[in-house]
C-alpha cells in the first residue's frame, strides 16, 4: 500500500523534529521543511539516510511547492523564543501571515488536512487561570511581544477562514510551555536558560518576584496530543500542555536540586507583557482527545538534563549567552 504522505514546516526545529520522528514511526513519506533561520539540520540528521523522508530548504513565507499528493500539513515554522522573535520581528510576523497563507493555499490545492502551532500566547498576560479555550486573552498588540502573539491569533483567524469559506479541513493546537531533547540550550525560554547558567556555573537569573507560573508540559506528550487532534474530527482550538502548575521560583529551585550545584537565584526586572500566569486547561483535550500527559516534570527533567550535559561545551559558552536569559518564558 502507498504510504501517505505529510509536509512538517519548521522540520529542523525542536518540535518539528520531534513530528518528524513520530510520523516516520507511524510509516508516513515526511517531507520537511525550514529555512533553518531558527532551526538545526542536527536535528533530523539521523533522517536523511531514510528513503521515506526528503527536506526542501526554504522559507514558507515566499511560494510554497511540493510535486505530488500530500494529505496533511503540519505548520510548526515560527520563532517560538523571545530571543528570537525580538531579533526577527518581521521573519516572526511574515511566518504566521504569508507561511501561514501559503501553506492553508497549498491545503486547498491537494485536499489535505492541515494543523496550526498556536500558542498558548495568545492568551496573553491573562486574567483568568486556567485559561480555557474560549477566553479571548488580554495582548498587547504594540508591545514587544505583539510581533509573535498577534502573528499567532491572525494564523488562528485566517485558518478559521480557510476551513468555513474553502471548507479546508483544519485543526488549531494551542501549545503551552514545553520542553526535551532538541531545545536550543540558548533560546531565551526559561528551562534552558536555567540548565544552561547552571551548567556555566551561574546565578540563576529569575524575572520578577518568581511568583509568576508556568506549566511544563514533556515533548513525547506534546506529540501525541497534536498526532492526536490532528487525526481528530475537532476543527476548533485544543490546549496542549501540563495543567500541573509551578511558580519560576519553585522551578529555579528544582533545577539547583536537580543540576547538584549552588547557585542562587538572582533577581531581575520583570519585562513588559510577561505574562504573570500560565497553566492550561485542558478539559477538551480529555473529552475530545482522550489525552492528558504522562510524563511527570521530575522524570522529564532528568532525560532533558542528561541531553542538555551531553552537549558540546562550546554550545555553554556561546558568546552571546548573557542576551539569551532575557524572559522567563
């Protein structure tokens, strides 16, 4: 039997590769795709030698064209760190507007089902924890987070438009903080950062009071839920992510427990927009899904250190680290 096939946008990033990895597994022909602005070919390397996997380099936000049948697309192109998005505002907007554009476009052409990343930011700094669904969020559209928050709720608006107008088969997966093996030890997002000043022999730099929440959610469950919803029949937005919430404070503890060093936890200015809550609810994922995650933070921790220790040393000292510890997100 001919194997389906799946275009993954954003392939070489963290949790692209990840969905390459899954789709393989379930026998799929993977076509990946990225510009690389953000992501590393390390990342799929091992996938190369498959004769059921194939990468373009290129960037979604010009003309999107793969020869032959497709039948889903899994968008996951877009800076996710706020390193990242602060340095290519334009590359971040573009990627959620014309990526997305082309790719629901590319949808409409070969009858394939499509899957957004959304993100849990658009929610914003929210005033209702946890937040479900149907909360509208509370976002700064001017502020420097606007440039990936308001990209993301024009991905939803303009995927929402595509599957009532052109009747294009679509799922929306809101993702919330989540972490594993692949993260760049130097994105800018909290969990990194902190293995990453530990491992250096740092103070762990905490934004704010610490009292902030987050909630961290392992890259295995992650992908079984968006696998998940996309095989679902729910066109309508699904929070991913662990409702099991902890203050960055607690969290900065955890990780000096778990590294054994003794830093301290230095604080610093709480940036404009950082949002004070996080914690995703998750009812429709477990009614519609069947899905909640597995992976307790103490077991996901471990396997992420243990990756993150068995980098090279020279990924520790990059000698632009001290820009990289700019949020906790």
């Amino acid at each position: 039997m001919e194997r389906k096939r799946v275009l993954i946008t954003g392939a070489a990033g963290f949790l692209g590769s990840h969905l390459c990895d899954r789709f393989i597994k379930e026998d799929y022909h993977v076509i990946g795709m990225d510009n690389l602005i953000t992501g590393d070919l390390q990342n799929i390397e091992h996938l190369f030698k498959l004769e059921n996997f194939e990468f373009y380099h290129h960037d979604v936000s010009k003309f999107v064209y793969v020869p032959g049948k497709l039948d889903y697309i899994l968008h996951f192109a877009s800076p996710a760190s706020p390193i990242d998005y602060l340095k290519i505002p334009i590359q971040t907007l573009k990627v959620g507007s014309l990526g997305t554009h082309n790719l629901l476009g590319l949808a409409r052409n070969k009858g394939a089902r499509m899957i957004i990343a959304s993100t849990s930011e658009v929610y914003g700094d929210p005033s209702v924890n946890p937040q479900p669904e149907e909360y509208w969020g509370n976002v700064n559209p001017v502020g420097p987070r606007g440039v990936y928050d308001e990209a993301k709720r024009f991905q939803e608006a303009m995927t929402m438009a595509y599957h009532t107008f052109h009747g294009v088969e679509t799922r929306i997966v809101r993702i919330f903080n989540t972490y594993g093996p692949r993260m760049r030890l130097n994105d800018g997002r909290v969990l990194p950062a902190f293995i990453g000043q530990a491992l250096r022999g740092e103070d762990l730099t905490v934004f704010g009071d610490g009292s902030q929440t987050r909630s961290f959610c392992y890259v295995d469950d992650l992908i079984e839920g968006i696998y998940r919803l996309l095989m679902s029949d729910y066109a309508l937005p699904v929070n991913i992510g662990n409702p099991d919430e902890i203050t960055i404070k607690q969290f900065g503890e955890e990780i000096i427990k778990l590294t054994g060093t003794n830093q301290k936890l230095v604080l610093r200015d709480l940036p404009v927009d950082d949002p004070k809550q996080r914690r995703p609810d998750i009812t429709k994922a477990r009614e519609i899904l069947g899905w909640e995650p597995k992976v307790n933070r103490a077991d996901g921790l471990k396997i992420t250190y243990a990756y993150f220790k068995s980098l090279p040393k020279e990924a520790l000292f990059n000698k632009d680290h001290k820009d990289f510890t700019t949020y906790n997100r």
